[in-house]
C-alpha cells in the first residue's frame, strides 16, 4: 500500500524554500499572541497556506496520525504494544505543520511522544507499527519501542526518552551542519516541562552563542505528565526564554497547523540563511493521557477543560477551513477517512506478521566492529 | 627513541589523528584559548582553529551531548572533561545518549567518539576532585573504557580511541601528565583497544591493574624483588573488552593474584577481574584473589589522611604477601 507519509514529503511545491524572496523578520521576542498575529510578510503566509493539494496533504497526514494512535490504544490495550506509550492525539497539527516546511536533508529530533513526529517524516506506518509491536520489521529492528524511533534514510533522530536529554543532541547537529558548511536545519522537539531542565538551558545557550541553525520548538501541551504549566515554571510565557539568549522566539497557535507551517518557515528562513536559531513556543493540547496508564481527565485536569480544548481540533480546524476554501465535503472526508483507516489496517497486519527479533538480535548492535 | 611526557604523548596523538581526518575535533572547556587546563591541548587552537579546537562554556551536561549530537550525523568529536569529576553531570549523555543509541536504533547510528580527561585522586584536592570513575563506565555496555598507565600507551590508546567507531572512555590522571616514558618518533604509534601488556615479568604473584596503578604496581615490584619474590605486572590497558586471555595467561603462571584499583572497593571494577579469575582460573589458584584499593571514605584533605586513604605501594606488598601466605 502506498504510504501517503512518504509521497506527501516527497511532491513539489511544499519545501521550506517554497518562501522564496520573503526577507520576513518580525519575529518578536516579547509577542505572546497567536499566530495570526504575526505579521509575517505575505509570501511566506501564502506559501504556508499553500493551495488546496496542500492543504489535502496536510490533513490527510494529520488524520493518518489520529487514526494510527487511536489504533495503537486499542492495540496497548489488548497487550500487543507494551511499555511507556505516549499518544500523539490532539497534537498533530504542531508535527505535521514543522515538519511540512522541511527539506528532505534536514534533520528531526523528538522526545518519546514521537509517533506523530516519525510518521510525518516519512517512516512508514508500518515500520512505526512493527516497531511498537516490538517486531524486526520495526524501524528500529523492535528495540526501541515507542519512546525510540528512528530512521537514518529521512533522517529522523530519534525518540528520546529523558526529559531534555535531546535537547543538547539537537545544538551538537546544528554545529556539525556548521562544522561542514552546509545548510541544513535541525528541528528539536519537545515538551514545554523540558525547560525547567538544566539541558534546555545549556543547549540553548551554546545554539545561540555559536550561532547554530536549530529550531527549539517546544509543544506546549500545557501539562508536564500531570504537573500543569503555572505550577512548574516561574514564567508562564515560556517562549520569554528566549530573552535569556537573546534568541528570536514566536508563539503559535499548534492547532493551526497552516499556522505552525508557516511559522517553521521563517524559522526555517533565519536558520538556513543567517544560522540563527530559534525558539517556538508552538500551544497545543493533548487529548489523551500522558500515557496509557494516565486516565483522560480526572486528577490533574477537569473534563471541561478537556472539552473546552477538543473544540479546537487540529482536524476539525483545517477541514473547516476547507469546507469554505476548498468546497471540501463530508463525502471527500468520508472517502479519506476509509483511506486512511485502510492504511492503518495495513500497517497493523504488517506489524502483526512480522517476526519477533531472533534471539541472535540481543547481542547484536551493541558496539559496531569498526574502525576508521 | 624519543622520552617525553604523556601531556606530550597525548598532545601528539591528537594532533596526528585530527591531521589525518578533518572530521575529528576537540571540545570541552579551556581547551583553546587556555592551551588546555593541563595543557594537554598546547598549540592546537593555533594549528586547527576555533571550528576545530572549541571552547565551551561551563555545561558538561550541554557539551557532551553536543558531542553526541555531531556524532549521530558523522563528525568524530572528542570531548575533554577538565576532570572526570565535572563529567558526572554529563553522564546522562554519555550512558543514556552515546552509549545506548547505536543499540536502541537497531544499528543505524553509531557514535564514533572520545570522551577524556584526567581522572581518580591528585594531591589535597579533597573529597570532590578526587574519584576515580572507572568502575561506573566500565558497567555500561555500549562504551570502551580506556586507562592508560604510560606515555606510550597514551599516545597509543587515544589514536586508537579516535579510529575506533564506537564511544570510548579515556581515563587519564593529573599525576600521570608529567610522568615520562619512551615513544618512538618516526613510527606510527597505536595500541589496539582490548589488549593488555605484561609490563614486568614475574612467577611468584600476579598484580592486575591498569591506569595511574601501574606505577605503584612497579613500586610494589621492586620492593618485592628485594626480597627475592618475582612479581608480575598485567596493565589492562583497556578495561572494556577487557583481555581476558591475558589475566588467566599470567594467574596460571603465578597461582596468586592481586588486583589493583584506584577506586573504592563497593562494586569496584577490581571485583570484576576477581570474580572472573575465581570463575576461569580457579584450579590455578593457590590462594583467594585479594584487591588493594582507595579506603571506602571520601577522599580527606589532611595529607596524612589522604596518603592513609589511598591505595599504594605499602599496601600492594602487603596483599602480595597474604596471597603468598607470608604474613
């Protein structure tokens, strides 16, 4: 089955370049509104919004993302998938719409909810699904489970599973993309309870002494596990961080994903033209639990605040918007919508197939057996 | 041949290997500006320039993930620790992060790369500044520990560090940099990873040791000599693969064995090598395998106190002749 992630990553039109002769730079450090705010200059907005292919793209992808973590519930549930398993739903406009701006030969670095992160990459929904499965087919040969994803062939960095631990990670490939002159751009995700680490600090610092292209982009979903925001951070307005680097920073809107996507672009833009990094406080809100084990609402946050957010539905938002644009129809939502779920099913009786790794596997990998 | 100092062997070695592959750099804190906090790094800002030779700020935790980080896409970095002490904060890096991602990404990204700096007890530097951490990196998989006991292997061993693909540990010591020792000049130096070296030969009792230990190691031996008892000196050289074929080669020659750290005793790497000797060389064993090692205190600052603390020549006598039953 074709695998809508890879094609979609692949068609014209949609790299960050698209932006051309934009000399956008008004990024506020002090803004804290949404992105519609923003004030960027048209062309990289246009380019964002793109024309109703992209727009299709994007929500094609996002659903893809929804389905496929619905299934793996279900599938956490009946024993298939084990572990920490930290669901993407509720977020996927902030991972769809970053990584949608990206050229192929740029890199991606997330924490351990990365499923959503891995699939709009381009690893296959059956290499993640193998992988969660625990099988060889995995894109991480069933070693790395859920919180480990990774895939050098679109170079997707991994899931990491400490908390800021990453973040460090992402200024080290900012400064081998400088080390070696090219002009790629690395884009870190993470969640916002990461910058109350001491890693956030030290990694943001050196990005921005050393002049580094990485995009910091924290997924503020408002809750560290179950700790909210204002109870964790002395500044609630986190993207003012950012003042301590003297680092451009924007906050945006993550249920927009046109909005995330064209907010990354002029990150994108800064990055790859002057080396600036920058930070993106992309707000957001998870619609599950923090894990499996975490029940939706209940303890930590109330079932109105939950229903309050779910109207702001990634999903719901941008097949709205194409409802007026595009003369997008239930039945077009519909027909994608079997497509998708089709495709999740494929991935699902790939993953079930697939052999568990040998035995042989657990020796293997541990240290490579070559010198250079 | 040429006898220099192993700051000078060290300095060599990375010179040559960041000569030969533009993809090898230095980082870690005054390495450049500074000519290195123990000068270990002397004229190499001004030969390979600041991309090259890359001062940091005070973040341990920060640079070696940085580290990690340009490894994953194919520089070969090499960050120095002032001291193995500072480097506890950047040990989630190291055991997390370089060590774990070549296994938990099924393979697809190996992590060439050095961490080093000097490591264990120098003279009054008190409870902080004085530990020796091999027995923490040696328990990880996914890492090679390196402790060179001399200039040449210094040289030899980090060369090898460098060219090896995997993450490796080089434990260095403050009171080795001005040690001196022959390294030849006109002739590529290189120690394999995993092989250890008889450094002195013996029948009578072998002691087990590697890094900063084997010059007490030798000390012990010529006080031994003078009594007529032959010890042997097996200097691990490496502790992660550690050569095992060399400690069963020398304990079935002698029959006793002592083993030789720097650090504490509490699940010290020396109860490694023991527990493989009892297991492997059990039927050549003509006594218990005894290990001399710093006294499980906090290193005191008082001079008397710290000399008491520390493992030494006195000491390593003392378990050659319980091992020999002559005491």
């Amino acid at each position: 089955m074709r695998d809508v992630s890879r094609s979609r990553r692949r068609s014209p039109a949609r790299a960050a370049g698209d932006a051309g002769g934009s000399n956008s730079t008004t990024t506020d450090m002090a803004q804290q509104q949404g992105s519609e705010h923003n004030g960027a200059s048209g062309s990289i907005e246009a380019a964002a919004k793109g024309d109703a292919a992209l727009r299709r793209d994007l929500l094609r992808e996002m659903l893809l993302i929804r389905r496929f973590e619905e299934r793996c519930a279900e599938a956490y549930a009946i024993g298939k998938i084990g572990g920490f398993c930290h669901l993407y739903i509720g977020q996927e406009g902030v991972g769809v719409g970053a990584i949608s701006a990206l050229r192929e030969d740029d890199y991606v670095i997330a924490s351990y909810r990365e499923h959503g992160q891995a699939l709009a990459r381009g690893i296959s929904a059956r290499a993640v699904m193998a992988e969660l499965f625990g099988r060889v087919d995995g894109c991480s040969k069933g070693k790395g489970g859920s919180m480990h994803l990774f895939d050098r062939n679109v170079n997707f960095l991994g899931g990491h599973g400490i908390v800021g631990g990453h973040l460090p990670i992402a200024t080290g490939v900012g400064f081998a993309i400088k080390y070696r002159g090219g002009d790629q751009v690395c884009v870190c995700f993470f969640g916002e309870a990461a910058v109350n680490n001491g890693a956030f600090h030290e990694a943001l610092n050196m990005a921005a002494l050393w002049k580094l292209p990485v995009i910091y982009l924290i997924e503020n979903n408002r809750y560290g596990m179950g700790t909210a925001l204002e109870r964790a951070s002395a500044i609630n307005d986190i993207a003012e961080r950012a003042c301590s680097y003297d680092m451009p920073s924007e906050v945006v809107d993550g249920q927009d994903v046109l909005a995330v996507r064209a907010a990354t672009m002029r990150a994108l833009q800064r990055a790859r033209g002057e080396s600036i990094p920058t930070l993106l406080e992309v707000r957001t809100y998870r619609f599950m639990g923090h894990s499996m084990s975490d029940a939706v609402s209940g303890t930590y946050r109330t079932k109105e605040e939950l229903e309050e957010h779910m109207k702001r539905d990634p999903i719901v938002v941008l097949r709205m918007m194409m409802e007026q644009e595009d003369g997008w129809t239930d039945a077009d939502m519909s027909k994608l919508d079997e497509e998708i779920k089709a495709l999740v099913q494929d991935a699902w009786d790939f993953a079930d197939a697939s052999p568990e790794p040998p035995l042989e596997a657990l020796y293997e990998d541990v240290l490579v057996d070559t010198t250079s | 041949m040429a006898i220099i100092t192993y700051r000078d062997a060290l300095n060599q070695a990375l010179r040559e290997e960041m000569q030969r592959d533009d993809r090898v750099f230095l980082m870690g804190e005054e390495v450049g500006v500074y000519q290195g906090a123990y000068k270990v790094s002397k004229g190499m800002l001004q030969e390979f320039g600041e991309m090259r030779v890359v001062d940091t700020p005070i973040t341990e935790l920060g640079f070696a993930g940085v580290g990690v980080g340009a490894a994953m896409v194919g520089l070969r970095p090499i960050i120095e620790f002032m001291t193995w002490n500072f480097a506890l904060l950047a040990l989630d890096q190291v055991v997390n992060s370089a060590a774990k991602t070549l296994y938990m990404s099924g393979g697809q990204y190996p992590m060439a790369m050095v961490f080093r700096g000097p490591n264990g007890a120098a003279l009054q530097l008190s409870a902080q500044h004085s530990q020796a951490w091999e027995s923490w990196l040696a328990h990880i998989p996914g890492l090679k520990v390196v402790a060179p006991g001399t200039p040449y292997d210094a040289k030899g061993l980090l060369k090898s560090a460098i060219r090896d693909d995997n993450p490796v540990i080089v434990l260095e010591g403050e009171m080795l940099y001005n040690t001196k020792g022959e390294v030849p000049e006109n002739e590529e130096v290189v120690v394999p990873l995993g092989q250890a070296e008889v450094k002195r030969e013996g029948t009578d009792v072998s002691f087990i040791t590697w890094g900063k230990m084997v010059l007490v190691a030798n000390q012990a031996a010529e006080q031994l000599a003078k009594e007529n008892i032959a010890a042997e000196i097996v200097d691990l050289r490496t502790l992660s693969p550690m050569d095992v074929d060399a400690i069963a080669t020398s304990v079935s020659k002698t029959n006793r064995a002592v083993v030789l750290e720097e650090g504490w005793s509490v699940a010290g790497f020396g109860a490694h090598v023991a527990d493989f000797i009892q297991r492997e060389c059990f039927d050549d064993l003509d006594a218990p395998v005894v290990r001399v090692h710093q006294e499980d205190v906090p290193m005191p600052y008082a001079k008397n106190l710290e000399r008491a603390a520390k493992p030494d020549a006195k000491k390593a006598v003392a378990a050659a002749k319980k091992v020999l039953y002559l005491e």
